[in-house]
C-alpha cells in the first residue's frame, strides 16, 4: 500500500504479577546485586591502582636502565602517568559482568514493567478514556499480540485509513473511531470506498461507542468487520487462557 506508516511493536503481555521465586531469586535480590558491585568494583580498585603504580616504577626503571641518570628516570617516571591515568579510568570505568542473578532480575523487572503496563486494559473504563491516536495505538498493541504486524498511519492523508494489518501475506485496514456516541453508516461508506482504493479485501470498523444499526445494515454484503468494547474486552480475554 502505497501510504506512509509507521510500524508498532507492543510490548509483551504479562497480566499474572510476577513473583521473585518463580524467577529463581529472593527478595533480598537488590542488597544480593550491591553486593556482587561493590565486590567488582574493589577488586577492579586494587587492579587499577596495582597496574598504575608498576607502570611507573617500570618507566623509572627503564628510564634508568637506559639513561643511567636518576634525574631523567623521573621524568620517564613523569610522562607516564598521563598513560597510565588513562588506563586506570579505563579499568574504574569498566562494568561488572552480568551473572544469572543479573539476567534473572533483569527479567523479572522487565515483566513486573509489562504487567504494570497491561494492568487494568482489560477493563471497560480503559477503552472507553482512550481519544484518536491513543485508542488506535492501544488496538494497534492488540493486534500485534495476535500476531499481526501492526502500523499506523500517518494523521493526515491516511485516506480512512488509521492500522494497517498484516499476517500470512493478508493485508487488513482498519479505522478506529474513539467517539462517544455510536458510529453512522457514513463511516462505514468512507472505509469501503477506501477497501476498493486499496484494493482490501476485507477491513476492520472499530468504534468504543458502538454503531447505529444503519452500520450493521450497511456492512451485512461487504467484508467489513465491526469490532466494539466488549469485542475488545473479549480478545483480551482470550490472551489469558
């Protein structure tokens, strides 16, 4: 289709709250990690200031070895602390390496921010406080969980045109209405006219206030799909089990 989009990538789902055990750590978990840090990072300390100190003793050594002068041996001394400062905060900077209880809490945070994420968009109240951009990036995150590469369109020029759907090599255009009153045929007329510019085959009519019956008149012989709140609330559903 030739129509500028941009594509959705949802976040996964995860409505069961998390638990710490479930991931093989404990909730002393943080304090466990500090730890594991602070241990690196003293032992990171004592090898930075072992190898910057035997840099220098080296260059007065070399200096002296080669210059047979005291003198010049500290300046050798002397020029290599530039070298070996930047060594040192190369080691001091340097980041403890993940162990499994890095990855395993790392995931566990991860689910716990999905979670919160997903946490209550199965309710009625959600889609229903949802206007323009936000309900059609919500439903467009839905359909990304059924599989579907999911991208919006851009708010002007989009030709009714609000997600586009694809999966298994079919296209699906959708357009999303997030009013508060129930949705006219004329609506419905618009997304049609946009099927056969396209060349769709079939379309998807999602409105959080449902539609006159005039809707339902109108899509009974076209393939266009009418998805309200509880067919929202429904697909929702269907992640759980």
């Amino acid at each position: 289709m030739e129509i500028e989009k941009h594509i959705v990538i949802g976040k996964p789902y995860t409505k069961v709250l998390p638990i710490k055990r479930n991931y093989g750590i404990d909730d002393d978990i943080e304090e466990k990690l500090i730890y594991i840090n602070k241990k690196f990072k003293g032992t990171q300390n004592i090898k930075a200031i072992i190898i910057f100190t035997l840099i220098i003793i080296l260059s007065f050594l070399l200096g002296l070895l080669r210059t047979n002068n005291i003198n010049k041996a500290f300046i050798c001394s002397f020029i290599s602390i530039f070298p070996s400062i930047i060594f040192f905060l190369l080691i001091m900077n340097k980041r403890a390496p993940k162990t499994s209880l890095h990855r395993a809490y790392e995931k566990y945070k991860e689910d716990i921010n999905n979670y919160k994420y997903w946490n209550g968009k199965d309710k009625n109240n959600y889609w229903h406080s949802l206007t323009g951009i936000g309900f059609e990036y919500a439903l467009a995150e839905l359909f990304n969980l059924y599989g579907y590469r999911t991208a919006l369109t851009k708010a002007s020029g989009d030709k009714g045109v609000d997600i586009i759907l694809e999966k298994d090599y079919d296209i699906l255009i959708v357009q999303c209405k997030a009013h508060k009153v129930k949705i006219s045929p004329n609506v419905a007329r618009k997304l049609y006219d946009s099927m056969k510019y396209f060349g769709i085959e079939k379309s998807i009519l999602a409105s959080v206030s449902g539609f006159t019956s005039g809707v339902y008149e109108y899509v009974y012989d076209k393939n266009i799909e009418l998805i309200e709140t509880n067919d929202i609330l429904e697909m929702m559903n269907e992640l759980e089990t």
